[in-house]
C-alpha cells in the first residue's frame, strides 16, 4: 500500500505550499482605465529617465500625453492593455492608417494640447525634459517621423507598445499582447503593420524582431522603423 499512496501523503514528505502565479489579462482599453494607464506612463518616462521625476509632479497627465495621448484622442479602440491582479503592467496602441493617423494628430490633438501646455509655460524656469516634451506640441513637426509612400503601401497600419521589464521577461506575453491589437486591425483590413522604435531600444527591438518584424528604413535623428505583412499573423 506504502508504494500506491501519492508522494505528498507518504508518512515523513515535506510539507509544500501552493505556488501564487500572477494571472495576467489582456482586453480592450476602457475610459475608467486612464487613471491607472496615466500612472504607468508617469512610472515608465521615470524608469527610462525621460524626464525628471520631482519635476514632472506639475504635470501629472505630461507623461501620457506625449507618449499615446494621440492614440487615445484618435484611435481608443485600438489600444489593448495588459493587467495582472489591477496593476497595469503594459500596452500596446495601434491606428489602422497611419497617415491619417499623423494628420489628424497634427490638425486636431496637437492643438488642443498647445492649448493644455501653453506656450508661455517654456519661458518658465522648467526642467529641461519638461520642457522638451512641452515644446513637442508646439513644434510645426509632425507627430513622429514622415516614411516613404511606399512604406505606408505595403504597411499602411502603425502599433507601438511600452511594457514594464518584469513583463517583457516573459515572452509569451508581449507576443499575445502585439497579437491582440494586430489581430484586430487585420479584421478592419489591414495588410500589414509597422512601428517607429529608438536606435538605443534593443529590448523592444528584439521583442519586433522575434515576432516577424524587419527593419525598413533608419531615419537621421535615430529612429528605427520595423514592418510586417499581417495577411498571416502569427
């Protein structure tokens, strides 16, 4: 009998206790979640240091606003957001034509945010990286870099994605989230995808790279662009 009974009921075996393994969650982003995906940006500009912390305490919503404010204003139906337990631990943005998706950020978002950050603000005494970011929405520059046409032919769609370090360890996880924002701009029509990422960002290359994406084109301040057909995905 000793033989047929399960290991951890064997007189004498150590006692182990349960495992906690987050759960982590992918859908769609909803209005009730800007406060926390506020947070995230503020922790991710922080993290990265993209700007000055004690600084940006002023500024609570600057974070968001520069890095997918656009997104949010444009094109909230394709932002996915992935959460563990309520903690916001990543996202990934798209817009199904990324022309119209510039123009309308030039000719709309960009000036509603002037109108937020006030030019007189950048006579101020205010941290350099405040700043830049402020001076951003006041620039005659488009929002992100002008590709070639044929670039916009063969990946018409634009995605970007932020995530923190502990969740870009696990693999799985930026590949389904990337999964769910491309999957569903395929199913508005799409034919392929492409995403503007710093030179000095090896970690979200890499992450690109691995599900299928090839470097296009470096422009001359330093960015990388990256596109895939999504015809198949993945």
């Amino acid at each position: 009998m000793q033989r047929l009974l399960p290991i951890m009921s064997a007189p004498g075996a150590p006692f182990a206790r349960p495992i906690a393994v987050p759960v982590f969650t992918i859908r769609p982003y909803m209005q009730s979640d800007h406060d926390v995906l506020r947070e995230f940006c503020e922790k991710h500009f922080l993290s990265h240091a993209l700007v000055d912390g004690e600084a940006l305490i002023s500024f609570p919503s600057l974070a968001i606003d520069s890095s997918i404010g656009d997104y949010i204003a444009l094109s909230s139906d394709l932002i996915f957001v992935l959460d563990t337990t309520g903690q916001l631990c990543g996202y990934a943005c798209g817009a199904l034509n990324a022309q119209q998706h510039r123009t309308g950020a030039q000719s709309t978002w960009k000036p509603q945010m002037a109108v937020k950050y006030p030019a007189g603000l950048l006579d101020s005494e205010l941290h350099p990286s405040i700043k830049i970011l402020i001076e951003a929405f006041h620039s005659d520059r488009g929002r992100g870099p002008l590709l070639p046409e044929d670039i916009y032919e063969q990946y018409p769609s634009i995605v970007t994605m932020a995530m923190t370090q502990e969740s870009l360890n696990l693999a799985y996880l930026p590949f389904s989230l990337l999964s769910a924002l491309i999957n569903c701009l395929r199913g508005q029509g799409s034919h392929g995808v492409h995403t503007v990422l710093s030179a000095e960002n090896r970690v979200l290359h890499e992450c690109f790279t691995s599900q299928g994406f090839t470097e296009l084109m470096r422009t001359a301040d330093g960015a990388v662009i990256l596109g895939r057909s999504i015809e198949r995905f993945p």
